[in-house]
C-alpha cells in the first residue's frame, strides 16, 4: 500500500544519507567517527563500521578492519585510537601518548574486542579467504594479550582506563575514580565546542582523573605488569567481558574457518571458561542484572547499565539469569518512548553522554544478544526503536531516550553503518 511504499522511499534516501555519512567520514583505508569530535581512526568504532559497510563496499570494509589491525602493538595491544595523520582539535592528541609503532602514533590503551565479531562477519559475508589470512593473526595475538596482560585469573578480563569501556562516563566509574586523587593536571579539553555540547559531555571532574591515568600509565612506559600493582582503576567491565567471550567464541570460528582445529578448540575453551567466571562474579541479585568488579576496591560496582544487558551479546547468562534480565530490561529500559537508556539509576542523565542517552551501537548489540535467547519481539522492538529515532533526527552521536532529540556530533558513523546493517 501507499504509507509502506512511503516508508520504504524514506528508508532507501536513508541508507543513501547513511553511505554518504561513511564516504564523507572515509580517509586512506579507514573511517573516522566524525568530523567534529574525533578526527582519527577509533578501535570498536572501526569495527561497527566495518559491520555497516560489507553488504554495501564489502572492500571498504576489510580495509577498515586491516588498517585497525595493522596498529596491533608487538605485545598484542590494540591501541584505542591510530593517528594516521596529525588532525587538529581532539585532546588527548598524540604528543600526550607519546606512542608510536611503526611510524603510526597511536594511544596506549584498548577498547572492547569488536573488531573479532566484526572480523567474523565480514569474513562470512564475503567468502574472502585472503583477507582472513591477513587479519588472523592479529585478531589471535590480540585475543592472547588480553589473557596474558589484562586477566588475574585466566578467565575474566579487566580495563585500566574508563576510556577502554567505550562508556566513558558511565556513573559506574563514579566510585573508582572517587578513590584516588588525581593530582594537580593541566590540559586543556578539546571537546566542548559549544554551552550546549558541554552539558552533553563528561564534566571536568572525569577528566582530571581520566588525565591523570593516562600520564601515570605513560610514566610506567605501559608496563601491564607493573601497571598491574600500581595503577588505581583496574575494573573487570561487564560489557567489555562479553564482548571478550563474543571475541573468543568468533576467532574460535574462524581458527576453524581456516582448519586449525587445535586453535578453535582453545578458543571455545576459553569462552566456556571466562563465562562461567562472569555468571557468578558480576551477577548482581538485587538489581538483576550483570554488573562490573572494581579490582581495586574488591567490590562489584551495583550501577544499572547497558553494559549488564550485553552480557546476551557474549551468551553469558543462563537460563535462569537470563528470565531476570528480562525482567529487568522490559521494568528498567522499556518504559521510558525510546529504548534502551544507557544507563537508569539514581545518577540517569538523559542528555550526557554515557550517563542515560541512548546509543545505537549498544542497542545493536543488546538487539543481537536477543535473537541469540529467541527473544525477537523485545530485538525487534529495540531495532526499531533505533530506526526511528535515526529516521527523525538523523545520524546523531547519541539520544535522549524520552524526547528522542539528537545529542553530541552530528554525521556519527556507527549510527550510519549501523543502520545501513539493519535496513539491508
Ligand atoms: C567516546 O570516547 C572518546 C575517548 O575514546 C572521547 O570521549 O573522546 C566514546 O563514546 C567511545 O565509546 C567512542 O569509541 C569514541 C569515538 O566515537 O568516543
């Protein structure tokens, strides 16, 4: 009928907004995520983009993918951000980090492991047997520093940085970086390039200990080890540890892809094993939800996030833990017009950044982590929930969840791809 051939109309001048955004976004071999606020290559952003463009510029998309891994450190560190070229107007810039590998300069801290599920799809999708052969090791390496570097147990992974979440600002870290004192830092942020922006971004109080983690981290010249005994924020994130077992479940996939039987065994293995650790260490059962450990405090952080929704992404819950997470999903994050809120306790912000916004790469994930526990009623409605709010306000950073405005830059481009992914 007329209203469908309507809304199909509007969904094909979308996508072609949507490709648009990434080509505008595109440099040599990679994406940035906009032009106004992060004018380099950024690790999970790389990856959701690659996962956008494979139906559509499948070559776009394993180069992207390539030029990520390419900025693998020697130890298996996959920097959160590569500086390919020396843009203007983002802090912190490469002379802070002081990092660079092989002529790149890149930072000195990660980001969650997306860009292995991404990798799988990409894989999958094009049938390119080459491309795996140049991405493998890298995503293998990677996968083995975050075991060897970044686990106490073998089993569960931890952050030293909030930036490595992706949630930067997530009332989580509030605690944690209460605990210490950051010091007397200079700098100057970057960021807020409005009034406007600047009460949509994390406040001066995150950065002066955001700052100060970094410099202390670059003074222990990124020694994990030591890092390890001496860094004061060393949480085990609930999303980055799903993405983590998600990560190890799809090399296992591909080490088979590539009939190394051996290598998809231990990486089956290890998912088995770090799931089984999440379901009881950050299981919280008064908020029904999971949740994340605060290694320093020795204490698990009872904030009500996404990132305990996205334990589904990695098929962490059980049976049981999963009929609660539903309930805690469809009382918590359902009932405000738009779904799902990043976060929805004491501290929820609809406007500020990772503090109760809504944002389409986790809504992605969250709708994924669904279908996998055959729950394509509430996936669905969260898809939509992100197409309409795309449809009305455009390829915005992030939204608020209960008048749907667009919050941060505009032209983001894992909003793009990842529409361009759910409208295919
Ligand atoms: C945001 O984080 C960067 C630091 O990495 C920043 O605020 O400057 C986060 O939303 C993060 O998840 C995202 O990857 C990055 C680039 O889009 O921006």
């Amino acid at each position: 009928d007329e209203s469908s051939n309507d809304s199909r109309a509007d969904t094909v001048e979308r996508r072609e907004e949507a490709l648009d955004v990434l080509r505008s976004n595109r440099a040599d071999g990679y994406t940035i995520p906009s032009a106004t606020l992060y004018p380099f290559q950024w690790n999970w952003d790389s990856a959701f983009i690659a996962l956008g463009l494979v139906d559509v510029e499948p070559d776009a998309a394993k180069k992207e993918l390539e030029s990520l891994c390419a900025a693998t450190w020697e130890n298996g560190l996959l920097p959160h951000i590569v500086f390919h070229t020396d843009a203007e107007g983002y802090f912190p810039g490469p002379e802070e980090w002081g990092v660079e590998i092989d002529g790149t300069e890149t930072s000195g801290i990660t980001q969650p492991p997306m860009v292995v599920p991404a990798a799988r799809h990409v894989y999958e999708a094009t049938g390119d047997d080459a491309f795996l052969d140049r991405v493998y090791p890298a995503l293998e390496r990677h996968l083995e520093w975050w075991v060897r570097e970044r686990s106490f147990d073998n089993s569960t992974v931890y952050v030293r940085h909030p930036w490595e979440t992706g949630m930067d600002d997530s009332p989580a870290w509030t605690n944690p970086l209460a605990a210490f004192d950051p010091g007397d830092v200079e700098y100057e942020r970057e960021d807020r390039k409005s009034d406007e922006l600047a009460d949509q971004r994390p406040t001066d109080w995150d950065y002066d200990r955001y700052v100060s983690l970094v410099r202390e981290a670059r003074a222990a010249e990124w020694n994990e080890l030591e890092l390890r005994q001496s860094c004061p924020f060393l949480v085990e994130d609930a999303l980055t540890n799903a993405i983590f077992v998600r990560a190890c479940d799809d090399l296992a996939a591909l080490a088979a892809a590539r009939g190394d039987d051996a290598a998809a065994t231990t990486w089956r293995e290890q998912a088995e094993r770090s799931r089984e650790t999440i379901r009881e260490r950050l299981w919280n059962s008064d908020l029904e939800t999971f949740v994340s450990y605060d290694r320093v405090g020795d204490r698990q952080l009872d904030a009500n996030s996404v990132a305990g929704l996205a334990s589904l992404f990695g098929e962490i819950p059980t049976n049981e833990q999963f009929e609660k997470l539903r309930r805690t999903l469809r009382d918590e994050f359902l009932s405000r017009e738009f779904a799902v809120s990043s976060y929805v306790g004491e501290a929820f912000d609809p406007d500020r950044y990772w503090r109760g916004p809504v944002w389409i790469n986790t809504n992605w994930l969250v709708a994924d982590g669904l279908r996998r526990y055959g729950a394509t009623d509430l996936a669905d409605r969260i898809d939509r929930d992100s197409r309409r709010l795309v449809e009305r306000e455009g390829f915005c950073e992030y939204f608020n969840p209960e008048t749907g405005e667009g919050r941060g830059s505009d032209r983001f481009s894992w909003s793009a791809a990842l529409y361009l992914e759910q409208t295919d």
